[in-house]
C-alpha cells in the first residue's frame, strides 16, 4: 500500500515537471574544489546575481576530492534535469592521459568556458636574473641547478614550464608543491630559485615588489600586468601555451530546450558587470567561448599537452 | 579475555598485510623522479610495521604483553552487529525515500533495539529530533540533503 | 604607535553595539557548528561568506572571526561529553576531558576547557597584533627540510599519547602513516592503493576519519556497555572550576597559548598540531603526569590553551604574506579578498583601517567566547544526563549526517563506519587510536617534505642536519623521545606498583 503510494506521488511529481517552465526551483553549481578557494570564490561571485538573470538562485556545493575528480563526476552522473550544473576545470584535460580517472570533456555536454589563466614565472626580489633570457641562460649552463617550484605533477603551471624546458633543452630540477599558497611562500624563503604559478596568484606579490615577474606563458600580455613579457618578446617563443581553464559544463541528456535556458541565463551572470569587477581586482582574464568554441578549445588543449605530459613522464 | 592470543593473532595479520603493501607499493615508480620516489615512504613503512608486528608477536609468545583486554559482553556485542546493519539499511533507505523518512525511521528502529518500549515516546522523540536536525543542516546551514524519490524537480 | 591605533579600534568597534552583536552570533554558531561532529569551523566560515557579502566588510570579518574561534572552542564541547571531537583540534582534549566527564564532572571539564580558550586565544591574539611581522619572517624560513623535522618531532608526541603500550601506539601510528598514503601522490603524479576508486583518488578524507575513530566507535562502545555499566550523571551544585583550581593552571595554558600562536603560525601547521604538540609538552614537563589520560586538568587546559592561541597564530601569515596559515583563515583569506582587500605586506600600509580592528576583533572574540562559554557550560554539562538509550540513537545520527555532509558522499560515510568498527575492535585489544589520527595529520607533510628537501638536495641525506631549524628540530625530537620514554617507563613502574598492591589486599 505504501509502496503504491510513493509511486502515485512520484508519477505526479514527474508528469507535472514536464509541462512546468523551467527552472522552478533552485540550481546547484557543484563545484569540484573545497570552500574559500580560488575557483569556489569565483564560482560564488558569479552566481551572486543569479536571481535577476535566471529568475531563480543558484547555490554552490563543494565537492572537493580526487584532485577534483569526485565533484566533476557527480556533475557527470547527476540526474539530467538541468538542475545540477558543473564548474569544470583544468585537471579534466589531464586524467585520462595522466591513468588518474576516465573522464573527459566528451561526457559532458558543455555549456560555456569562463576564463583562462596563463603561467608567469617569477623569481624573487633579489634574484641574480633579471630577464627570462638570464635565466635560461644560466640554467643551460648549469644543468638541474636551478630549481623550479610548482603546485603539483600535472597541474597546468607545471606542465606550462615542462613545455617551455623541453622546447628550449633546459634542465630545470623542478620541485613539486602543494598548490599556489605553499609555492609562493617557498619563493619569498628563498627554498626555490623560480616559481611557475598562475599570474594572478602572484598578481598582490608583484604590487608589492616582493618579487620580478619574468614572463608570462600567453600569447599576448596581461592587462593588468601590462610591462610582464609574453614569452615570445623574451625570446622564447612557445606556439601553443598550456593554458589553465575553468568552464560550465551539463551531464549529458539535458532536454535541449532546458540547456538553451541555462546558457544564456548563465551567459547574462557572466555579463554582469559586479563579477566582471570583481575579476579584474583579482586579475583573472575572462574569456567567453559558447559550447562549440569550448568543445574546440578543449580538443586542442588536449593535442597540446599529451607530448609535454610524455616529456615529463606523466603519460600513462 | 586472552591477550596472547589475540596479540599474536593481531601481529601475523598485520605482518602478512606489511608483506603486501610493500609488494604492491614497489609498482608505484614514476619517471624523472629521484631515488626517493613514490614506493619509498609506503616500503619504509611496511618494514616498520613488519618489524613491529615481529616484536608483538615475541612479546606475546614470550608471555609479556600483561595487559588485560577488555572482554566482549556477547548481548551487547550483538546490539552492535544489528545496530550497525540498522545504519547499513538507512543508508541506502536515505538515498531512496529521503532524508526526513528514512531518518525518522532510523531513530525509531534504533532506540527500539537498544530496549525503548514505549512506541509513542520513541515515535515522538524521532520526528522531533529529525526536524531539528533538519532545520540546522538544510536550513540554516544549506546543506543538500538527500531528497530521494521526493525530489521535486520529477 | 600600534598600541594607539589598537586603541583607536577597540574603540571604533565597542562604539558600535551592532558588531558586538555580530561578534556575539559569530562565537555563538561558531560553537554550535564546532560541536556537532564532522562540521567545522571551516564549514561554518564557508557558509558563512556569502552571508557577509551585504554587511560592512569589518562587521563580516568579526562575524566570521567569531565563528572561528567559537568553532574550534565547540570542538571540545562534544569530545568532552562524548568523546566524539567536533574538530580536529579538540582531539588532543578528550584525552582527559572525557575520562573527567565520566567522573561526574562535565561542567567542571568544560568550564577548565573555556578558561584555558580565553587564556590562550587573547595571548594569541595579542602575539598577532604586536609581533606579526617578525613571526611572518621567521614563518618564511621554513622550507621543506624544516616541515620534515618539524613534522618528526610532532609524531613524537605519539609517546605520550600511546597509553598502555608503546609498542601498540606505534602501530597505530604505523597503520596512520599508512593510510595517508592513499590516494593521488602531488609530488609524482601516481596514485596510489587507490583501486581504481575515483573516491580514494583525493586519499582518506580527514573529517570521516575522525568521525569513525571517536564518533562511530564511541557509539558502539556505548551500545554493547549499555546493559552492564550504569549511566554517568552530571554532578550537580557546583558545576564551573573554583580559582584555586585554575590558578595552578595558568603557567600550562599561558606556555601552551605561546606555544599554539607560533605553531599556527608556521602555514601548513594548523590549531590539530598546536593542541597535540602542547598536550605532549604539557604531560612531559608536568609534576603529575601520572594523572595524564585519567582526567588531568593540565590535559584539558594545554590543548585548549594552544589551539585557541593557534587561531591568532594562523592569522599571521594570511595577513601580512597573503599565505593562509590553515584552512579556515584560507576561506577568511577568500573572504577579504571578497570584500575588496588582498592580504599581504601591503595590507599593514595601505589599510591600517581593516587591520587594527582585526586585532582587537580577535582580542573581543576571546572575551565573548569566555562568557558565552561559562554560561553554556551549565546546560551543556547536562546534555549528557539525558536518557543514554535516546542520546546514543541521536549522536549515531549526527555522526552519520557528519561523514556526509563534507562532501555530500555517501562514500563517505560507509568510510567512516568501516573505520568505525576497525576503531571499536582496537579499542578491546588495547591499541590506542590517537596515533593514528596524530599520523593523519602529520604524515603527509612528513613524506612530501622528505621527499621534496630530497629533490632540492638531489638525494643529498645531509641536509636535514645543515640547516639550522632543521637540525634543532631533529635534535628536539631525539630529546624529546628520550625524556617521554623515560617518564613513561616510571609511570609504567607506579602502575604496576599499584596494582600488586592492590592485588595484595
């Protein structure tokens, strides 16, 4: 009797959902990385505005593990009502090749890229090298003396500066760390001679002139580091740089009309000028790609980084 | 309750399990690194534990481990088993009816097993603390329970 | 001059009523989501930020300094009544806050616990307002070899919390050291014992660990002794510590409140190692230390002291390097940023304005937490007179809800459950579980850093020993391994001592 019950009610619930606008109720953005982060900050801040742009608010969760893993497939094997949208980033370009976790960008249906962030190398205040040439220079001459921090095998900084060593032949002692935070202190007490991080996260470092900026790993300067290299004005020209990513993405078999709704509704929170602001304080470029130019962007990424995964050995 | 019994039943389990983690931690080997790679810390490790376990056992055999253990009261033992399996069951109970239902249910089946008799105290005490609890994680705390066959959005 | 701009912001925040009032909801849900097992203070900040978005950014700051401090003092609260720590860092408090509590002084336990927060978060707090700069320096010159020797000397303190048997703690430790081995390895890119489990890919979970190793098997302890041991009543009348009792105190929680500031100072270290690192020191130095693990008083307050000192400790480095000493001032970090301010050594120059009324946010939190807590101490000591057949169903639940909630993973908790009975079975052969939970925390900076001063030094042993805080570390650790065993082989000799006797008449 119970039984039949619960079904007669989920039957209801089900019928009456097909007919309802949608979204009528509230949208989870899961987002793969712990609370108080990078990506999660961004994430709160764009869907601050969510109420007036979707018509109804979107609450972050933290799905954190896994080196992002666990909340990406939660996202993958979520109901495909439209509800449950994902924050994608970077590590999804890495798992399959680097034998961590099958997923790929083809098991979602993605709904739009967010931005980019490009690698800065970044030695200290008080470095004997003043220029991306003296470094390479030096570190030619001197074979795996010079050591290089970065936040962890097969992050996008580590693969960023393993590309730029295997095009130019320079051997780097690279030493791994735990993410940006421990990297950075490693520089300012002098453990590491050079750092590669994302550019913005050494951005507060760089106004306070704790630090020199050598170059960034990007095709053109930074806006808000307009006087930092690319590495091709430093003579170093790398044609495809690796590039860190964050994106939106749908499990796959969302009802085509729901996906419309929710990519321009996301769309407009991206536009609003209150996150906009907020990116550029925080210096992190915005790039909008819709979910061809996402699909494209990922696909090439993906050519780009399986001979420099294989040069640092990380290729399963 | 024996303790060189179970000392060296404890210490030949944990030998055999420091043979295998070392076994298996030698596969783990990854290029470009030095000497000290990702198999060194786990194999360190298991040589330790293996020493370890070696020293309990000889303890035990050699009848030094005095200490007594706490002996297992059987009743009690098996509250435990049923208790547990009663959490196993909501587990799954959560995922398929929700969090409010199955949680009321649990409380009630719980504080059954452990000998509460009276069914509208027990009831009365489940729905009460279930709400609470409800409103502090998904209210006030917005954590997404499990909504279950209930979810809204079918 | 800092004193006059200290000053200036005690004013500025005390003229307000209204950031009184939001420091007083801060320490009070810091508490209560520090209390109840598996959420943090973390958790209770994260959720907190968007809260704040629309407030003024000092009055969100001290809202969310309030729950920091009120959760990592809520911590205790749970691991004094039932032995299940709120977080982390309550951990080392149970020791003796339970076995005090199963004596029918709950309140008393709890009443030490606040007195010895309030000491130790206002030293604390005071270390962060007049020597942040200097203790930022010298934070930075800690690089990987420093972690590693830091990282041995706290697994050190395994000796004083192994109980019974050394041999057994180290086990324990052993098997801890172990499992923070699972999972994605950042230094290689390996993952390891993961079988191939997208859960185990990230390792074990802290939070479900700790869960299965005090809530769970607490639970089940209380489950299989309910019919033969009889319930614990709170004493009632005189339920908070009188002076006499505390006096003797304040040295252990005044060194343990040093102790935590400049342990949560160190980025990487958080208030866990503070409380542990001071309860090892505490019992080591300690004229009674036999008392130690039955219900010391000095047990409760140098952990207490020292993870509450360790929350002005961790603002340190977040503050004047932008680097966050732990987790939770990483999400005050976001926090700041939110509101428009980037923490590093521009942010003592360019707003004087936010940082001051930080210190003396800080400095008013210990004195709301002291009150609130004494106050509280009262009905929470009373908690666990209710009907254990009712509590035990309840806290299962809680614990449950706990392991879920971190991640929202089911996974989650049929972790915590497995650990749950693996804690319970340790616990009837005599094995401590302490260990292992001091190994979790400690063991991945052990082996990272081992591994990465290895990668500096190419392979090079030596420089765990050419570098000076490095060394000095080693060297405590080698004292403090000979000075622990030796005390606790003469307590192992009064033991057995007394029980002959006993045993004779």
């Amino acid at each position: 009797m119970k039984c039949i019950s619960f079904l007669c009610v989920a039957l209801l619930t089900i019928s009456s959902s097909v007919f309802a606008d949608f979204p009528e109720k509230d949208i989870t953005l899961v987002v793969p990385w712990s609370a108080g982060g990078g990506t999660d900050t961004i994430a709160r801040a764009l869907v601050k505005n969510a109420k007036q742009h979707i018509g109804v608010n979107v609450n972050v969760v933290n799905k954190t593990g896994g080196q992002g893993a666990i909340g990406m497939g939660a996202t993958k094997r979520a109901r495909p009502d439209g509800y449950t949208v994902g924050l994608i980033t970077f590590g999804l370009s890495t798992y399959k090749p680097m034998g961590l976790s099958n997923q790929t960008f083809r098991d979602y249906e993605l709904l739009q890229l967010l931005n980019q962030s490009s690698a800065a190398l970044t030695v200290g205040k008080n470095s004997q090298w003043n220029s991306l040439d003296d470094l390479i220079t030096y570190a030619k001459a001197n074979p795996g003396k010079v050591t290089l921090g970065h936040t962890g095998a097969g992050a996008a900084w580590h693969l960023s500066a393993a590309a730029l060593g295997v095009l130019y032949d320079v051997e780097f002692n690279y030493i791994p760390f735990d993410g940006g935070a421990p990297t950075r202190s490693a520089l300012l007490g002098g453990h590491v001679d050079v750092i590669a991080t994302g550019i913005d996260e050494v951005k507060q470092l760089h106004e306070a002139d704790q630090i020199k900026i050598l170059a960034v790993n990007a095709l053109t300067r930074h806006p808000a580091f307009p006087s930092i290299p690319t590495l091709a004005e430093a003579g170093y020209k790398v044609d495809a740089p690796v590039l860190d990513w964050r994106g939106l993405a749908l499990p796959k078999n969302v009802p085509d009309d729901r996906v419309d709704v929710l990519a321009s509704g996301f769309k407009r929170m991206f536009d609003d000028p209150s996150f906009r602001e907020y990116c550029e304080k925080v210096g992190l470029i915005l790039v909008y790609e819709n979910s061809d130019g996402f699909e494209d962007f990922l696909a090439n990424m993906e050519k780009v980084l399986e001979p420099t995964l294989g040069a640092v050995g990380l290729l399963k | 309750m024996d303790s060189r019994r179970i000392d060296t039943g404890v210490g030949l389990g944990l030998a055999v399990l420091s043979s295998v983690i070392y076994f298996f931690a030698g596969q783990y080997t990854a290029f470009g690194v030095n000497t000290y790679g990702p198999n060194f810390f786990p194999q360190l490790l298991a040589v330790l534990l293996f020493i370890c376990s070696g020293c309990l056992v000889f303890n035990a055999l050699r009848g030094n481990s005095k200490a007594e253990l706490e002996g297992f009261h059987k009743g009690g033992l098996i509250k435990v088993g049923v208790t547990l399996a009663i959490a196993v069951l909501y587990l799954f109970a959560m995922q398929l009816l929700g969090f409010v239902i199955s949680s009321m249910m649990f409380l009630y089946l719980i504080m059954f097993a452990l000998g509460k008799k009276q069914h509208w105290r027990i009831a009365l005490i489940s729905i009460s603390v279930t709400a609470v609890v409800w409103f502090i994680f998904a209210y006030l705390l917005m954590i997404p329970m499990p909504e279950g066959i209930f979810s809204r959005s079918y | 001059m800092s004193v006059v701009y200290l000053l200036e912001a005690f004013q500025t925040i005390l003229s307000d009523p209204s950031s009184l009032l939001f420091i007083l909801t801060g320490v009070t849900a810091g508490i209560i989501v520090g209390c109840l097992p598996g959420l943090t203070a973390t958790m209770g900040c994260a959720l907190l930020i968007p809260f704040t978005f629309g407030l003024p950014p000092i009055q969100g700051l001290l809202m969310l300094m309030g729950i920091f401090t009120g959760g990592i003092y809520g911590g205790s609260i749970s691991g004094i009544l039932i032995r299940t720590p709120g977080t982390p860092a309550a951990a080392a408090t149970l020791l003796d806050g339970y076995p005090m509590a199963q004596k029918g002084e709950a309140g008393k336990a709890i009443g030490i616990g606040t007195i010895a927060s309030f000491v130790g978060g206002t030293i604390g707090a005071l270390i962060m307002a007049f020597l942040a700069p200097q203790i930022a320096d010298f934070g930075l010159r800690f690089g990987p070899p420093e972690f590693f020797a830091l990282a041995v000397f706290g697994l050190t303190m395994i000796i004083s919390i192994s109980g019974e048997s050394l041999l057994k703690g180290a086990i324990a430790a052993i098997l801890g050291l172990l499992l923070t081995t699972i999972g994605y390895d950042p230094l290689s890119g390996v993952p390891r014992f993961t079988l191939e489990n997208d859960n185990l890919l990230g390792g074990i979970t802290f939070i479900p660990a700790l869960i299965g190793m005090f809530g769970f098997a607490q639970v089940f302890r209380n489950i299989e002794k309910m019919e033969v041991v009889p319930q614990v009543k709170s004493k009632v009348g005189k339920i908070l510590p009188s002076f006499k009792e505390v006096k003797p105190l304040l040295p252990t929680m005044t060194k343990s409140g040093g102790m935590g500031a400049i342990t949560g100072s160190v980025p990487g270290l958080g208030c866990d190692v503070a409380a542990f690192v001071a309860y090892g020191e505490a019992k080591r130095t300690s004229k009674k230390p036999e008392e130690f693990g039955k219900g010391s008083h000095e047990g409760i307050a140098a952990p207490e002291a020292a993870n509450n000192g360790a929350t002005g400790g961790a603002m340190i480095p977040m503050l004047t390097l932008g680097v966050p000493g732990d987790a939770v001032t990483a999400v005050l970090l976001g926090a700041l940023t939110i509101h428009g301010f980037q923490p590093g050594p521009l942010l003592f120059q360019d707003h004087p304005e936010i940082v001051y009324p930080i210190f003396a946010g800080m400095i008013l939190c210990q004195v709301v937490l002291l009150i609130v807590g004494l106050f509280g101490a009262r009905t929470f000591s009373r908690l666990i007179n209710i009907d254990i057949k009712v509590l035990t169903p309840v806290i299962f639940l809680l614990c449950i809800l706990g392991s879920y909630s971190m991640r929202f993973s089911f996974f989650d908790v049929g972790l915590a459950l497995t650990i749950g009975v693996f804690a319970y079975f340790m616990g009837h052969f005599k094995f401590p579980v302490s260990p292992i939970l001091l190994a979790l925390i400690l063991g991945p900076m052990a082996e990272q850093n081992m591994r990465r001063s290895l990668m500096l030094s190419q392979d090079d042993l030596t420089i765990f020993i050419s570098r000076p805080i490095s060394a000095v570390f080693l060297i405590l650790a080698v004292v403090m391994v000979i000075t622990s065993y030796r005390k606790y082989k003469k307590l192992q000799k009064i033991d057995n001592d007394a029980k002959q006797n006993a045993q004779k008449s």
